[in-house]
C-alpha cells in the first residue's frame, strides 16, 4: 500500500488545518510492523502558492481526485463555497493533467484552468488564470495595434494626399510652361512654333482620311500708318481686340487661330473645302470692321483686315506639304490687298 493522505482537518494543537500523511510499514517477510505518520500544515501550501503571480483574478487550488479542495489562493470566504465542486472536477480521478474553461462554482469567475496530478498521489494543482484577465490583455496590446494601425493609415493618407496635390502641380506647371510655350504673349492666341506643329498634324489627318484643310492668312490694313497715329500702346489694344474678334468666330473644336507675325494672322481649317473657307473668312473680315476701331488713315475709317484664303488635299498637293497652303494663302492675301485691302480672296 501507498502513502495515505488525509482529507484537512483541524488540528488539536490550534494551528489551523492540517493534513495526516501515514505509511504502513513491513518487516522483512513482509508482514506488518507498524505505522509511520506525519502531519503537514495547510498553511505550508498557502506560503509556497503565495509566490505564484495569478493576476488580478487568477487562482490556484490544492485539490484531491475526487474534487475535494484543500487549500486554495485566494481564499475562499465561506466553507460552503469552498465545499462546491465543479462538473469538470471527475476529470482529475483518469489523467494525469488538462485544461478546460469553465466559471468557477466557488466564486462564479470565469477562468481558463489547468491542471497537473502531483506525482502518483490523489492530489492535483490547479491554476486558473481569468478569461477577464487575458482578454484585458489582449485588449491593450489590440487597443494599441489599432491605434497604431490608425496612426498609420492616417500618415499613409495624408503622405498620398500630399504626394497626389506636389503631383497635380507639377502637371499643372508643366501644362501652363506648354502652354505660355505655344502661346503668342501678346495677343493669347497660338505662337508660330504651335502653328507650324498643328499644320503638319492636321496634314497628316487629312492625307490619312482623305479631307481637305484650309489656311486664312489676315493682315491688319495700313497698321503701321495706325501704329503711327494713335501709338504703339493702341496698337497692340488694337491686335488683342483683333486676336479675340478671330477666335470667337471659329465655331468649331478643330480649328485653330494663331499669330503668324506683326499684324498678321494664321487660320487652320481642317476638312473645310475652299467655299467653307471663304464663308469663315468673311465672318472673321465683317465681326472686326463692326468692332469699330477708330482709323483715321484708312479708307473705312475703322480697322479693317484683308484675308487671303487657300484650300488643298494632301492626295493632290503631294510631297509639297503644309508650305504649298501656307504660301498660297499669302498669296491670295496679297492679291486682296493690291486690290483694294478689306477684302477676301480665295
């Protein structure tokens, strides 16, 4: 026979529970001899469990296989709270260990517990340590991973907003020097340079879908004799009432109003045939003499200009290219201002 263990009980000499150890003993043919016995303190288990951290609603337990509780940490208040036994407590009498979740019948605290038998004795040490306990635990470090998470997401945002406005200006910058690049500053209309480039990408559209393109060459009449008697300050008030005249008789998306030089402008008409061309050059000639420009050395009395129109297709012009159109046109505008000025001739 094994050791037996007593269940606690009060001992005599008044100091607290205790629990009886005893041991038969046999001689050397193996008959009885005697009784060895012992006592061991409750209290004992008490001191050496109070240096087991637990958390603020953690346990430990002394327990028997049968369920019975010897001691415990901390203590329990009643005896008829420590005498309460779980469902799970027939576990300890067929393994050596486990875990389980369960709330406490002693003082109703959930708790995550486990469990070890005590070498090949009836006894098993319990440690339960509070659901309460883990998931304020878990709940901090997630609180702070959240807000880090947040702090994060936030400084991503905010560095992608940043990125996004640097990245917006720097294409607003590089549109606008594109733009005062092919502007002509005076007058706001297109420069020479996005003349040149925006002919030889219509002619190419045009000898891709077989169209026609025109050019309007426009000279402001006797500008110089204009300049000479009101002042070159007038005189570009003049071109910029002029410029604008031009542009806002342009109907359609595709055409194109430039500033070739001096007092002279540049049309581009793509897929207009000659008539259409003509039509759009007498709008533009009859809307600047109705601005009514005072000039005094002109035969109208008012600021006119004389328009040279011209009208080919790649098909026929050939290898000659956007020059055979462009020189065309001026020439027709020479003829319309040997021929009297304030004309067009197409």
């Amino acid at each position: 026979m094994g050791v037996y263990i007593s269940k606690p009980f009060e001992a005599r000499t008044g100091l607290g529970l205790a629990i009886a150890l005893s041991l038969r003993l046999n001689d050397a043919d193996g008959k009885f001899a005697g009784v060895v016995s012992g006592g061991l303190r409750v209290r004992y288990f008490d001191r050496l469990f109070s240096g087991v951290t637990l958390g603020k609603n953690g346990s430990i337990a002394l327990l028997y296989a049968d369920g019975t509780l010897a001691t415990r940490r901390p203590a329990l208040e009643s005896a008829a709270a420590a005498a309460k036994r779980s469902a799970h407590l027939g576990l300890f009498a067929d393994t050596t260990g486990g875990t389980y979740l369960d709330a406490s019948v002693r003082d109703g605290v959930e708790r995550l517990y486990t469990y070890r038998r005590i070498g090949n004795y009836p006894l098993f040490v319990a440690v339960g340590t509070a659901t309460d306990d883990i998931y304020d635990n878990w709940k901090a470090r997630a609180w702070w991973i959240g807000v880090l998470v947040v702090l994060f997401n936030v400084v991503t945002l905010a560095m992608a907003y940043l990125f996004a406005q640097h990245l917006e200006r720097r294409i607003e910058e590089q549109r606008r020097h594109a733009e005062l690049a092919a502007t002509d500053a005076l007058t706001g209309l297109a420069n020479r340079r996005a003349l040149d480039e925006r002919l030889d990408a219509e002619w190419r559209r045009a000898a891709r879908e077989r169209q026609p393109l025109s050019v309007l060459m426009i000279d402001v009449d006797h500008f110089k004799a204009y300049n000479d008697q009101y002042g070159h300050p007038d005189g570009d008030v003049a071109l910029q009432a002029v410029a604008r005249c031009i542009q806002a008789n342009l109907r359609r998306p595709g055409d194109l109003a430039a500033r070739y030089g001096g007092e002279e402008f540049c049309v581009v008409l793509p897929g207009s045939d000659l008539g259409s061309a003509n039509v759009v050059a007498e709008t533009i000639r009859h809307a600047i003499q109705a601005l009514d420009i005072p000039h005094a050395r002109s035969d109208a009395a008012v600021l006119t200009v004389s328009i040279g129109a011209a009208s080919g297709t790649p098909a026929a012009l050939g290898e000659q290219r956007t020059a055979t159109l462009t020189k065309a046109a001026d020439a027709q505008l020479y003829r319309a201002k040997t021929s009297g000025r304030n004309r067009t001739v197409a």
